[in-house]
C-alpha cells in the first residue's frame, strides 16, 4: 500500500488505517488511489470478514488536501474522468470501492470527520465515533459540491433535506446531532472496540448470508448509484474550472 494508507490483516479482520496524522489525514490523490488499491487487495481475499476503517492521530480525516490537489491541476483532471465499465472516477471510487466489498465495512472515527473524510466514512456500512467527534460536509465552503458519493450516501442515510442543510451550509456539527440525524451508527467511548465487536457479531452468520445482505440493500435502494455519480460529476465540473480560474480573487467574484 502507499506510505499513508496502512493495512494489516488480523484474523479473519482487515484493519485500514489513513496514516497522514501530521495533516489531520488530509486526503491527496495519491492516497485516493492507495485506497482503492487497499480495497481491491482485501476484495481478492476469502478469509476476511469485516473490515475497520480508522484514520491515525487526532483526527479521521479532514477532507481532501485541496492545496496539495490544486497544486498539481493534471492530476485532478485524469482523476476526475470516469471508467466506463465502473461508472466511477478516482475521487468516487476511493469510496464507494469499500461498498462493493462483499464483507461489512466498518468506521470507527474520532476528530474531524470532514469533506472527502466523511464521505468515506458515509461508505462504510456502519460508523461508531467518539462523542468530541465533528462532522461538516464542508464543499461549499470552497465553492463546491459534495463528489466523492456523499450525493447518494447523505440522502439515503439522513433524508434529503438533512442532506441538504447539511450541504448548503457547510455547518460543522457534532457527534450527538449526527447519531440523531442517522449520520452515524452509534456515538461511544471507543470506536474501535465497537467495530471489533460488531465485527465478531457478524462473522457468526453466514457469510453467504451477509454479502447478501449488503448486495440486496445496495441494489434495491430507489437511487441508481451510477445515474448518481455521472450527476455529482456534471456538477462539478464546472465549479472545479470555476475554482481554477478565480483563485486570489474575492469570494463571489
């Protein structure tokens, strides 16, 4: 894996740290393509049962590190074009690969908890975080939209309009508001120790049983994730040429 993205197998468990904590995990697109990467290697493997998601230091995430991003425009442009037979570019499939695993993903967060951060989270199956924890779907804050899945993942677990509030804001909220509004699973103590035993749970039913599941509830939901993205990305793309070009001048120029 690259040097950010750590991995360790533990069991029938597969333990995925964001391991930039010097920059609150700030995500770069390398570490995109890393996590991709990480979610194929564990997808290849028969003995894993649950994946834990975590992120090293005192923080999650805290979004995509839009200075080192924009600091290299090219980059940008060949992770933002999709691949035809996934439906996904770069910036998408660094979250939703972790849905098309067939085991339950689990986060378990702590610190911030924002922008491309939270969207990842949002593509974990279940997220347990502690109560300091803080949670902003911060786009607009930079003149964007939220394009890393968080269009399909924010309205299916909390409502349009709570996905909207949320959007159109860029309020940063804290954990006890996102566990009412569905944002996460379960505030706690210990994160950690919370996906360790969901993940024991789990892997006493059938596995067979449980891909299942996920592929049941993924496929049967009213949304086509696909349809989803190709709008995320029509969207922002010309807010991304927008940013580009209007970097330095007044905000609403």
């Amino acid at each position: 894996m690259g040097t950010n993205i750590a991995l360790r197998f533990d069991g029938d468990r597969a333990y995925v740290s964001l391991d930039r904590p010097d920059k609150h995990n700030g995500l770069t697109i390398d570490m995109l393509g890393d996590l991709i990467d990480t979610a194929h290697t564990i997808a290849g493997r028969d003995d894993v049962r649950a994946v834990i998601l975590s992120g090293n230091g005192p923080s999650f995430s805290s979004g995509l590190d839009i200075a080192k991003a924009t600091g290299d425009p090219l980059s940008i442009v060949r992770s933002f074009v999709p691949l035809p037979w996934r439906g996904t570019n770069t910036f998408q499939e660094a979250c939703w690969a972790w849905r098309r695993l067939r085991v339950p993903v689990i986060a378990a967060v702590h610190g911030r908890c924002f922008g491309g951060g939270l969207q990842l989270a949002l593509a974990a199956d279940f997220r347990f975080a502690t109560p300091e924890s803080e949670f902003s779907v911060m786009e607009a804050k930079h003149g964007l939209v939220p394009d890393m899945t968080g269009a399909a993942t924010l309205s299916r677990l909390i409502g349009v309009d709570k996905a909207l509030l949320l959007a159109m804001t860029a309020d940063t909220v804290d954990a006890a508001y996102a566990e009412r509004i569905g944002l996460v699973t379960e505030v706690t103590a210990d994160p950690l120790a919370a996906a360790e035993k969901l993940a024991e749970r789990i892997a006493t039913r059938s596995p067979h049983a449980v891909a299942g599941v996920k592929r049941l509830f993924d496929k049967a939901w009213e949304a086509s994730t696909r349809r989803t993205f190709a709008i995320e990305r029509a969207t922002q793309l010309p807010l991304i040429i927008r940013l580009a070009t209007t970097r330095g001048k007044p905000t609403g120029s």
